[in-house]
C-alpha cells in the first residue's frame, strides 16, 4: 500500500570505508525488493552520478542525489519527499564511510549527516574478507560514535566460507548489532570501472541489466528481506512538505552580493537571506514557448533530474538529444545545456558528428542561452586532445593524470545566462581534464577554496568545470528560460 512520502519506510546503506559494496548491496536490494512488488524510491547521497544510473536500472524509477552540501540540509528532506512520492519503501546508498563527508565540514555531506535528517536506521555493509573477531569492534565502535545515528544491522560482504560465517556471527552477537545478510564472493556482480568511477549503464546497458540481476539474486538469497523492510519502517516520520519545482521557482533569488576583491575575506556562502513563503505557483506554469535541448546519451549522462524538473516547471520544453548520434538540434531549440559525462572517452565520435558541432557552434554564437558544466565545457571547446570540438570557446583541452575533486564555494564573476555576477552558490569538481586557458576574460565563478577564477562567460554562454545543482538556487533555471525567451 502506498504512504505518503513523508511517512515512506526508508534505511539507508552505508559502510565503514570506500570498496565495501555499498553499491552491491543498496542496488541488489532495490532490485529485489522490486522484484517482490514493492515500488522502490531510489537515492544517493552526496554528489555522484552514475550510481543512480544503476539504482534507475534496478526499480524503474529516476535515480536521485541527496547533497547536503550542494543544497543545504534543509532541502534534504523536501527532496527526498518529492523522490518517495508513490512509493512503499526508499533505498538510500551513502557515500564513503558512514562519517565522512566534506573536508572540514564537520559531518556536513555525510551519510550519517543525511541519515539522521532523513530519521533513517542505517544498515552497515561491512567486507568481512581479511577479519573474524576483529568485526565486532569495527562494528561497535561504529554504532556508539553517534547516539544519534542509529544503526539497525549489519551485512557482511565477501564471506569466504561457512566456517568464516561462524566466526563472524559469533563476534558480533557482543556487539548488539543484528547480522541481516551474509554476501559470498560473486564476481559477476562486479562492475567495471575506468578513470572516474564506475562505467555508467548508458555506456554498457545490455551488462548492466545482467550485473544488476545478479546483485538482485545474491542480496535476496544472502539478506533477510523481510527483516530489512521491517526495519526500513522504524524509520520516523519527516515534517515538511515535499519539494515542487513549480513552487520552488517563486521564491526570487537572493539579492548579490559583491564578487571579493584578491586578498578580501570571502563571504559565508552558507549564509542566506530570509526568503518569503510561496503564494501560488500558476505564475510560472506557461506554454512551452521556448524549446531547451539537454545533451544526453553515453558521452553525457551527468545531470540532476531537478534541473530537467525546473527548466519544465518554467515554462519550457525540455527535448533529451544524443552528440555522438543525433547531427540536428532538437527542432525549435532556444537554449542549450550540455552537462556532465565522458567526452573524453568519445572524443573521436564527438569530433566526427561535424554537422551536430556546425549547429551547436551556430546557435551560441546567435547568443542564444548555452549552458555547459564540466564535459559540456570539454565539448564547447576548440579541441579535446587533439581532437575538433564546437569551437565556441577559444581554449583546448586534454586528459591529465591528476585527478581534481571536491566541494567549492563559489561567487558568480559575471553576470550570466544563470546567474547575476555576485550570486553564490556552491559546488563540485570530478574530473582528470585540464582546459587551457582555465578561465576567459569574463570568468564564469570566483572559487573561494583555493581561491581562483575558472570558466566562460561569452555572449549567451555559460561553461564552467563546477557541477552545480540547481534545487539550491531555483532561480538559475528560471533566469535560463527567461533568456531563452529574450535572447
């Protein structure tokens, strides 16, 4: 029977370092708790793509990020409710460990941060493969840390033996916490990985689909489903209405404040100013007048389903497109957003859809609305390791061995397509590229920690390394539509 999204039963999976199977385990279980009928609510925390990729794989539904930092706690909750409406359990995957979250943030960003915003127990997965005894300690130690998260059961994963069960259940009954599942070493649910992380499903659809079957067989034959459902109702309930995109879009962006000048204090991004209830959302509900085309497919598969859900709610058509396919924009397209993903991978096809770059080259030059984070950046470039790009932009691009990641405060350096010059926000860098030069003569953000200037603001143009999510500042998709309406 269907709950109301405040009240859906949830848990979340979480683990005591990186590489414990946390993927394995919250994917096969929404996997086979689908299989049992149940409607699964898919979520991530902090800001990874490609792990929803595989949560969307195994419940049918539209994978989703929860990132206390990128868009404050309080939106935690909302944004899960908006997720959950429709469904009769919620599957959370953390991130890390269970307690690490953003470098010196305190708990902000972590798992056991979003856990205790959500009222959810925590299932601990633990790899067991190099410990007996030892694991009572490891999991005690975790469950007193925090009184206020409350860790339900543990799932021991990479179980060699029988024997090696033995021992671990009978360290853990000193430890109070229950043994809700015992994973053996499988191989073929592992998942392939490459310079960023796992490959995503839209590069490998057809495995996927196996890996996710099997992670769904050995989470049902080694877990106590029912125990694990059972626990996900403990969860308690959340006040609060859930996210609208719609309503969200009345709230005016916050007045700017001044881009600091070298050397200055830079401003609390963290705080913002009071913002007034929403009376009704009808305002922004209009026809689609204006047609935004968002690059999708294998090369792109990096983007937040609240943005598609904000630039909809503001009155405009979003039409998905293929840059290693498709040699046309969608008919009628008046503003372009080409997030994140792989270009690099697929450098030589980007490059050889000479027709697709014609237009994409075309249409900002018009000044028309281009937005472009991270690999639309890559694309928008004059080439990408040696290969042609769009052009728009005059700097080149390579792969480098140094990989560049982690949370950014940001101030927009000038006003933009998405935002008025002073305008903060924050963010998030993932990627192995450099982008010569980093910044044009109109940087797109003033990165606060370390402080720098990056991106490009030209014409209609927005690029940027900075993976942003747009629930946070409703008002960038808003000000987008309004220019593609304008421009």
């Amino acid at each position: 029977m269907l709950t109301s999204p405040s009240s859906v039963p949830r848990l979340v999976v979480a683990a005591p370092s990186s590489g414990s199977g946390k993927t394995t385990v919250a994917t096969g279980l929404m996997a086979a708790l689908t299989a049992r009928g149940l409607a699964v609510s898919p979520h991530k925390v902090g800001p990874d793509y490609i792990d929803p990729g595989y949560h969307s794989l195994a419940t049918g539904r539209t994978g989703r990020n929860l990132d206390s930092y990128l868009c404050g706690p309080d939106l935690v909750g909302p944004l899960f409710a908006h997720g959950a409406r429709g469904c009769d359990i919620a599957v959370v995957e953390g991130v890390m460990g269970l307690f690490d979250g953003a470098a010196g943030e305190g708990e902000l960003a972590s798992t056991a941060h979003v856990a205790k915003l959500l009222r959810a127990p925590v299932v601990l997965v633990v790899d067991a493969s190099s410990q007996s005894r030892s694991v009572a300690a490891l999991v005690h130690g975790f469950a007193s840390w925090d009184p206020e998260v409350r860790i339900g059961g543990v799932i021991l994963n990479k179980v060699a033996s029988d024997r090696h069960e033995e021992l671990l259940r009978e360290a853990l009954e000193s430890a109070g916490v229950p043994v809700l599942g015992v994973l053996r070493r499988v191989a073929q649910v592992d998942t392939p990985s490459r310079h960023l992380g796992l490959v995503p499903v839209a590069e490998r659809r057809a495995s996927a689909v196996d890996a996710v079957a099997a992670m769904a067989e050995q989470v049902a034959r080694g877990c106590d489903l029912e125990a694990l459902v059972a626990l996900a109702r403990g969860a308690g309930a959340l006040s609060g209405a859930a996210w609208d995109a719609a309503e969200a879009l009345v709230f005016s962006p916050p007045p700017p404040l001044p881009v600091p000048s070298p050397g200055a204090a830079p401003p609390d991004p963290r705080s913002r100013p009071e913002r007034p209830r929403p009376q009704t959302p009808d305002g922004l509900r209009g026809s689609h007048d204006v047609v935004v085309a968002v690059a999708g497919g294998p090369a792109f598969t990096f983007s937040y389903a609240e943005h598609a859900e904000l630039l909809s709610a503001a009155g405009s058509e979003v039409v998905v497109f293929d840059p290693l396919r498709d040699e046309r924009l969608p008919e009628g397209t008046t503003g372009l957003v080409v997030g994140g993903g792989f270009p690099e991978v697929y450098a030589a096809e980007l490059s050889s859809n000479e027709a697709l770059r014609k237009e994409v080259s075309a249409l900002a030059k018009s000044g028309a609305p281009v937005a472009a984070e991270c690999a639309g950046l890559l694309y928008l470039c004059r080439e990408l390791d040696g290969q042609p790009m769009c052009g728009v932009l005059d700097a080149t691009a390579r792969m480098s061995e140094r990989l560049t990641l982690g949370y950014r405060d940001a101030v927009a350096v000038s006003d933009s397509v998405l935002a008025a010059a002073g305008t903060r926000m924050r963010g998030h860098e993932f990627h192995r590229t450099v982008v010569e030069p980093g910044s044009g003569s109109a940087p797109a953000w003033g990165v606060l920690a370390p402080r720098r200037v990056e991106g490009f603001v030209e014409r209609g143009v927005h690029a940027s390394y900075l993976h942003t999510h747009w629930a946070s500042e409703p008002g960038v998709a808003r000000r987008f539509v309004e220019r593609c309406r304008t421009s």
